[in-house]
C-alpha cells in the first residue's frame, strides 16, 4: 500500500530532515472565504491538503490531515482568518493522510458532522486496526536501510556518507519512531453522516455537492461548488504525480471523465498546487487511458504480468509528468508505475497468481 512515503536513504539530498513538531502549512486563498492548506511532511511521511470553505456562520473543513497535530496547525491557521466554528468536515478517502485530524476537530467542535462516502466510513472502520502493521513494516525497512548505511559508511549507490549526512540519518531514525508512537495515540474518529452515490448540502449560503466516485479507492468523494467553479478532487488527482497503488483503474478513468464534464476552473487535488485549468487532469486521464490500451494489447498477446510490465513503454508518460527532473522520476516509478500491475489484475481477476 503506497500511502504514506516512509523517511528512508532517498531523503538525502532533498531538505534537512524536519522535527515532528509539525510545522505550519502554507496557506493560500483560492478565492474569498476559501483557503488551501498545504502542510508539509511528518518525518517523511506525506500529508493531504486540506480545504476551509468560510460561509456566513461557520466552515467546512475538507480532508483534515495525517496527525491531530498537523490539524492543529491548519486550525491555529484558520483561526487567524476568522472566528466562526468548524460545523462540517470532510474526508475525500479513508486513508489517514485525509482522516487523522478527525479527532481534533470532533473534540474541539461538539456540534461536528464528518461527511464521507458509506464505503469510506466502512473501510475507515475496518482497518483501524491494521493499519499501523503497514506502518510499522515500511518503518522497519527504512529503518534498516539507514542502519545499514550508518554502518558501512556508504550510501547505496557507494558514496561515502558525510557528517551531515549522518545525522540526517541519525535525525530521520529519531523522527520516526517518534512518528509511530504519535499515530498508535490516534484514535480513528469516524464519518458522522454518509451517503451513497450523491449528497447536496445548501448551507451558509453556498451549495456543496458531494459525489461519490471510486478510483484512488473504493470511497473517493469529491467536493464540487457550482457558483464558484471549484473542485476539490481528494487523491483522484495528486500533483505533480499521481499515486496508482491498490487504486480502480477502470472506475478511475470513468470517475475523471465524470469530472472533466464539471464546469471547473479551479480543481484543488488531494496533495500539491491548486490548478487552474483542466490540463493536468486531462494529462492523468490520458496516461491511464493509454496505459490501459497497452495492457489490453498486452494481453492480447499472451503476455505475463511480468513481461507486460517490461512491454509497457511509460517514458513518454514520465516525461509528461516529471520533465526528467529526478526527484520526480523516483516519485513516478514508486507511485505511478504500479498502475500496469492494477490494469493487469483487473482485466485478469488476479490471474498472474498462478504465472
């Protein structure tokens, strides 16, 4: 499950590694009474964006971040742009990066509803058990990578570590162990009023329309405002680079069709910059429906999963995507790539088990 991005040796050379304390989102204003709040990582661990839509009494949080802490700050942000109570939240998935701040909001404001799909809540419910194990593993592999590292004195590709490097390293073991024992404190709150396909709320002055459409998960809900032409589109759209693992491709494609019929001029995505326009949607629907049209060829021609996955040409793709920059092209082979395999599973039930 590629949900979270684990601190490992693939930090180095990016930014020094960051204290759990959790620093203040960027806040940006997408248009009057509404504000994207883009938080940084949690010891290597990625965040979702989260929305404030401001109305006439209170405001609607969408999405609300991986720890209480990290919904802490974007509160402590809204709180500086007004004073109206939080009376609605949101989750676009179940996934904690979107979910883990329901705990702060319940708990600060009574009056709360949680709005998510019905398969949302459900998958929100049956894996708040296990999915610290899924944690707890990808922790242990980096862990073991940077120990590795620290003993032997050289990186993976054979450079000589620095001193800087080392505690960086050091820095990273620190934060995420700290990490986990911030997440096991979490208590998964769950969605207060559900629904099925769609869900229209006139409130405070302005029309929100909820839409259920699967393909980042089995649950993914979508936030359209009709007046003000925005969309909030949660992981269905992911910038720069979408994540592909564990998704529905088929459902995908049908679901950003379904969003490219929207008068947007302003799609929000679950994670990076606000878009002002329908290319980069345009791009994601693209890719997938020309990886799509490789794996059937694929098929048609006998092929396993594994030399399906060396048939597909993605370069075309990536560079569409990444413009070979190579933090971007390490992004889109762990978080794209696994697209092939979720087209191949699809169209053959899991046939590949037995290849």
């Amino acid at each position: 499950m590629a949900l979270l991005c684990m601190a490992s040796l693939y930090a180095l050379g990016a930014p020094a590694a960051r204290a759990l304390s959790t620093p203040a989102p960027k806040t940006v204003q997408i248009a009057p009474g509404i504000y994207q709040f883009i938080s940084p990582e949690i010891a290597g661990n990625v965040d979702g964006n989260s929305v404030a839509i401001v109305n006439e009494r209170d405001v609607l949080v969408f999405d609300t971040n991986l720890l209480p802490a990290a919904a802490l700050e974007v509160l402590t942000e809204l709180r500086k742009l007004t004073s109206k109570p939080v009376r609605y939240a949101a989750n676009s998935h179940w996934h904690p990066d979107h979910s883990g701040g329901n705990e702060l909001y319940a708990k600060t404001f009574p009056d709360l509803e949680i709005i998510a799909t019905e398969s949302t809540r459900r998958l929100m419910d049956d894996t708040a058990g296990v999915y610290v194990k899924t944690l707890e593993f990808e922790s242990a592999l980096a862990e073991q990578e940077i120990k590795t590292a620290l003993k032997s004195g050289k990186m993976p590709d054979g450079k000589p570590l620095k001193s800087k490097d080392r505690a960086e390293l050091q820095a990273q073991l620190t934060q995420q162990a700290q990490f986990l024992t911030d997440y096991r404190a979490t208590h998964v709150t769950l969605p207060t009023l559900t629904f099925g396909d769609t869900l229209t709320l006139y409130h405070g002055g302005r029309e929100f329309r909820f839409m259920h459409l699967i393909g980042h998960t089995g649950g993914d809900m979508v936030l359209y405002l009709p007046a003000e032409k925005i969309l909030l589109a949660g992981d269905l759209l992911a910038y720069p680079v979408p994540f592909c693992a564990d998704s529905h491709p088929s459902a995908w494609i049908a679901s950003l069709e379904a969003l490219r019929r929207l008068d947007a001029g302003t799609i929000i995505p679950g994670h990076g910059e606000a878009q002002h326009d329908q290319a980069y949607l345009l791009l994601v629907l693209d890719s997938l429906k020309g990886i799509a049209q490789q794996v059937r060829e694929a098929l048609h021609r006998g092929l396993t999963l594994a030399e399906t996955q060396k048939a597909v040409n993605l370069d075309a793709i990536r560079l569409r995507f990444t413009h070979d920059d190579s933090e971007l092209n390490a992004s889109f082979e762990g978080n794209f790539t696994p697209i092939v395999r979720q087209l191949y599973d699809e169209a053959t039930e899991g046939l590949e088990q037995y290849q």
